[in-house]
C-alpha cells in the first residue's frame, strides 16, 4: 500500500489542495501530515478544513503549538513570531480544538513518525546534517523514521549514509514542505511510502504561489512571508 506523508504546511491552502488533489492520482490508502498546519501562511483554517475532509492523520509542529501558546516563541524569528501573533487572532474554535488534539508522534507501518526528531519531539531540534541524524538513530524504534520541520527532503541513514533509504540499516526521511519549500524549488514537497516495499520516493506539484502570496499580503502578514514562495528558500 501506498502512504504519502505530507509536512509544514504553514497555512497555505493553495499548496495543501493542489498536493491532495495530485495524491489522488496516486491512489494513496491513507494521508499523514508531521505537523506545522499552521503558521506563515494566511489560510489556517482552511488548511485544517481540508486534512479534516481527507481524514490525515496528523501530529503536532512547532508552530501549531505556538499558535495555542503552548510554547514560547522568542526563538522564533520576529516574521514567525508576527504570523503566530496573526494566527492566534483568526484562528476558529475547531481549528483550535484540532490542534489541541494533535499528538507528538506515533508509529504505523513499523515507521516513526515526528515532526522534528525521535529522541526529542518535544525541543523540535533540526537534523540538518548526516551529524545531526546520528545523534537521533539510538533513539529509533522502528527501521523507518518520517520527519519534516527543516522543509528540505533529505535521507540519513544510520552508517553515515545519505540520499537512499537502506534496506539493512536505519533511516531518516524528511519528507520537505508542502507550503513553505526551502531546497530552492517552490513546488511542493512530500513522500510517497511503500509500506511493503519498504520504499520511498519524493513527489513536487506545481501550485498557484501567486493566490498564495495575494492571501498573505491582503492579510497584512509580512511581505517577506509572500516573496520567498516563489524561490522556495
């Protein structure tokens, strides 16, 4: 069966429906999101409508706690820290209640799924690097573990490798970001997972940046959060 997995989204509702609707293509079994629903973007509750409508099964980011004020955002930069501020003033009653109930992680298909890292999800640390993946490998209890929060598709594996999930040794995917890429391509990101292959192959759609970047600007969010949509950085 195939699964995608899906991450950051931010609030941007172009991206998320533009990669659902590719998804169907693929005839996926079933959708899982890593978190960061929220955030940057103008559309938060739209985004939450639409993984509701597809019933994605979806853990808690960041920047969705953030949003519920249940962790500080000094370390956010001031763009972030204005776009939680945003979002908790427009947020709805369900959209809340469903971030409020999201977990830090869980496991399906003997795979861990976190929005940061395994050995930590609660202090969201970036595994930016092959050094930073290994410190999080003794943690791991299953072959396969699904990240997103860097919104750069990357594998780690745990001899040190990078680029190819290994069938003997223990691997990292980040699966990149559905509305906020920073790889340098603007389209979206996201995994499809072959449960019993035990493989996984990165997938990019097109969607409507400028709606995008209209919504944002029209909101009164920053310019900036608008402009890096079309260079994905």
């Amino acid at each position: 069966m195939n699964i995608a997995v899906i991450s950051d989204i931010h609030g941007n509702a172009e991206a998320l429906q533009s990669t659902l609707e590719m998804l169907v293509q693929h005839e996926v079994g079933a959708v899982y999101c890593l978190g960061d629903v929220v955030g940057y973007g103008a559309s938060p509750n739209e985004c939450v409508d639409l993984l509701r409508a597809r019933n994605v099964r979806t853990i808690a980011g960041n920047h969705d706690k953030a949003v519920l004020g249940e962790i500080p955002v000094e370390d956010f930069s001031v763009v972030a820290q204005e776009a939680v501020r945003w979002t908790q003033g427009v947020i709805t009653g369900p959209t809340r209640e469903f971030l409020a109930s999201l977990p830090m992680s869980f496991i399906a298909h003997q795979a861990q799924f976190v929005h940061s890292s395994p050995d930590t999800p609660e202090a969201f640390r970036y595994l930016l690097s092959i050094g930073h993946a290994l410190e999080s490998f003794p943690a791991m209890t299953e072959h396969l573990c699904f990240v997103g929060h860097t919104h750069r598709p990357a594998v780690f594996c745990e001899d040190g490798s990078t680029g190819t999930v290994s069938g003997t040794v223990r691997s990292i995917i980040n699966v990149g970001s559905v509305g906020q890429p920073r790889d340098g391509d603007p389209r979206s990101c996201c995994v499809l997972f072959d449960t019993e292959k035990r493989t996984v192959r990165y997938l990019r759609t097109e969607y409507d940046v400028a709606a995008a970047q209209r919504r944002i600007l029209e909101a009164g969010l920053p310019p900036k959060l608008a402009v890096r949509l079309e260079s994905g950085i």
